[in-house]
C-alpha cells in the first residue's frame, strides 16, 4: 500500500491513488447472502484476496486512508431497490 503513495506529499494526491486503486485494482463482488449483506469483511482480507463488494471497498479505502493519516468516515445512503440490479 505504501508504494501507491510512495513520492506523493499532498493529501488530495494521496487519496486520487488510494481510491483508484480500490476501483480498479479490486474486482467487484457481490455479497449478498446471510451476514455479508450486511456487514463488510476485515480490510487485510480484502485486500489479500483483492475482491468484495461496495461495503467491502469502502472498508478497505477507510483503512488505507487512515493510515495514511487521512481520516474518513462511513456514509449510509438510502436506495431505493427498484433502481439497483438484481
């Protein structure tokens, strides 16, 4: 993870690499069944395995950006199911 940031000074450059990373680098999964509906998975566990879902990308992202000294926080939005796929 270090080496995403490596050279990099600015916190605004910082995160454009971290979340890049975690769009592109990490394959999107959808967790659907039972608890993993609801609750993310530990971040060294997405990032060895390098997938999960939206909350699992998320989690990840928090953790990559604290210890980068950038700090974040989980935002809940509301949607409606009708407009997300199935």
């Amino acid at each position: 993870m270090r080496e995403l940031t490596a050279g990099k000074t600015a916190w605004r450059d910082k995160l454009q690499a971290l979340t890049s990373y975690v769009q592109s680098g990490i394959r999107y999964v959808s967790h659907r069944i039972g608890i993993g509906g609801f609750q993310p998975h530990n971040a060294a566990d997405i990032f060895r395995h390098q997938y999960g879902d939206c909350k699992d990308k998320a989690t990840l992202l928090r953790v990559m950006l604290h210890e980068t000294a950038i700090e974040s926080y989980y935002a809940l939005a509301q949607v409606d199911p009708r407009d997300c796929d199935t």
